[in-house]
C-alpha cells in the first residue's frame, strides 16, 4: 500500500506473483531496454489473481534507446482472474493495457480469462504509437471465459479507445464506458461473435466512431 516503483533503468516496474494486490501504487518511466519495449506492470501467463486498486501507471515505455514508433506498455497482461479497479492509467509509449498472449506460439490456451477492468481512467496513451495503439486492447484466447470492461473512462489517446479482437474464446463483455476524444476509432471488434457492447458513450472520436470487422495489425 503506498508503494511507489520508478522504474527508470528498468524494463518491467512490476513482475508479480499469484493473487498479488497492488493498492495506491504509482509505478511510472519503466524504459527501453536491450531492445526489450518497458512495461510499467508485466503479468505472465501463469499468474493469477493479480489486483491493481486506487494506482496509477503512467510513463512507461516513453524512454530508452530502441523505442521506435511503438513504445511499451501501462500493462502487458497475459494471466487471469486479474482486476484493474478506480486506477489511472496514462502517458504510456504504446497501450495503456495489451492482454494477449503469444508464449513461443503458444495462444496460452484456457488462460487470459476472467480479468476485469472497471471504474479506471485511460488517457493520453499512445506517445510513441501512431493511430495502430489503442487505450485498452483484449484478445479472447481459445478456451478462455470472458473478459469484462466496464464503468471506465477512455479518453484523448492517440489510437483507438477499446479494441477487442476474438482468437477462439468466450465473448468480450464491455458496457457503462465513456469513450471520447480519441484519434482513431472510439470501439474496434476484430471477427468472433455474441460480443456484449451496451450503453456505452462513444463520443468525439476520429476517423470512425466505431470499426466493425477491423484489423488493427497489433499483436506482439
């Protein structure tokens, strides 16, 4: 509780370990490092239960030789059963959240399932991402149960706001966002079917509001 990780000569701020709580943690300016994109909060595929409560990540990714024109990540997420609740999530060099998952070609099949993100602020995302990044970006894996998105604001990030992009698992859920003032689309779906999307605000978005069948070209 309190924690504050600046993980400037770093390329992870935070690695952590099954049902882990991170709460009022600020955790920024994890770098670039031997060409490895920073992160500021990497869970792995083999991790569940992991919280993050009242915290904020910002400023990840932002800095370090080898950035290019994509960044790292507010969170690469590729476990389950994971929470991100009424935490602020901005000024990241790519995503504000990636939860994919691609471990030697392996999909992590039956993983990635159940996470929810609630009641959080994503903004200002995308610093060294053209209109490809996107604030929160969900995979659904084959095998895996939902995901839900819920009660967030998403806004004034330099891609997409939500994307969501069905590989074999169990339909996204998102509904109560307010999505607005973002440069590229303000909700993308790539392919799957039985998808939740209700009572959301789209408003102010570039180039579309919404993207139907859209390939976003992010995976990795």
């Amino acid at each position: 509780d309190g924690l504050r990780i600046d993980a400037a000569n770093n390329n992870y701020g935070a690695l952590p370990g099954n049902n882990t709580t991170f709460m009022n943690t600020d955790i920024c300016c994890a770098a670039v490092n031997r060409g490895v994109s920073g992160q500021g909060m990497f869970v792995p595929a083999n991790i569940t239960g992991v919280k993050i409560i009242h915290s904020k990540i910002h400023g990840n990714g932002t800095a370090g030789a080898g950035v290019g024109n994509t960044g790292g990540h507010g969170f690469y997420w590729q476990g389950s059963n994971g929470l991100i609740d009424s935490s602020e999530v901005y000024g990241n060099g790519g995503l504000g959240i990636q939860m994919y998952c691609n471990v030697g070609a392996d999909l992590c099949t039956g993983g990635m399932s159940g996470n929810i993100i609630r009641n959080s602020y994503f903004h200002d995302n995308g610093v060294f991402g053209g209109l490809s990044t996107t604030a929160i970006l969900i995979y659904s894996q084959p095998g895996a149960s939902s995901n839900l998105i819920h009660h967030n604001i998403v806004s004034n990030n330099r891609g997409r706001g939500i994307s969501i992009r069905a590989n074999g698992g169990a339909p996204a859920i998102v509904y109560n966002n307010t999505v607005y003032g973002n440069n590229s689309a303000g909700f993308s779906l790539n392919n799957g079917s039985g998808h939740i999307v209700k009572n959301n605000i789209f408003y102010k978005n570039g180039i579309v509001a919404l993207a139907g069948t859209y390939d976003d070209g992010v995976g990795g």
